[in-house]
C-alpha cells in the first residue's frame, strides 16, 4: 500500500441528529422588525417612579389597540432594575393583552429597553 496524501483520505463527517422545528410565536416577526427600526410606538419612562411608570403603561397598552401597528417599545433605562421588573411584571400579568414582549437585543438598548407586542 502506497502514501496517499492527507486531502485524498476517505472522511467520514458525522452529522448531528436532526432537530425537531421549534415552535416559534407568530408575534416574533413585528417584535424583530421594530426593533431592527421598523414601526412601534415609543414609551419613554425614564424619571418616573414605578407607580407613574405603571401608570403610563397601562394608557399605553389600552390606547394602542391597532391590529397593523402593535409594537411597544418601552424604554425604562438601566438605572436600577426597579421600573425594568415593574414593567415586566406588568407585562407578564396581562397575557390577553400582550402577545409577546422581551429585552431588547440591540447591544446598545440591551438593558434598557423592552420591546411587548400588543394583540
């Protein structure tokens, strides 16, 4: 038997086992889109306290009840993290009204902006 050269050697590559689809929410693609700078309305809760931040949130969802235009971006800073879980708790305490919400994933809103998808 003779040299073969390294790049002429038989391979054999195992591939991953194939992974079932995840599910995705329908909602994600207005949430995506807004924040890549497509529409949304701005919410800006920046030197309110929790109960005015809460306040001001609560309008805003009830105001925004438009099927094409439903993306909130809140924007509560990241001072401390005091009106961020208050406006995530909010959030997750009203499912019929919100579809879908999360912080933002831009590096530079990370942490001080949450995105809610409204039905």
């Amino acid at each position: 038997m003779g040299y073969t050269p390294w790049h002429m050697k038989r391979r054999v590559v195992e591939m991953p086992p194939a992974q079932e689809p995840r599910e995705t929410n329908p909602f994600s693609a207005a949430l995506l889109a807004a924040e890549l700078g497509g529409p949304s309305y701005r919410l800006d809760l920046h030197g309110l306290n929790e109960d005015q931040a809460i306040d001001q949130l609560e309008r805003a969802v009830f105001r925004l009840r438009k099927p094409d235009e439903n993306v909130l971006k809140i924007i509560h800073g990241r001072g401390g993290q005091k009106l961020h879980d208050a406006v995530h708790e909010w959030l997750a305490a009203h499912p019929q009204d919100v579809a879908l919400y999360q912080d933002a994933s831009k590096l530079s809103q990370a942490g001080g902006v949450t995105y809610a998808v409204l039905y």
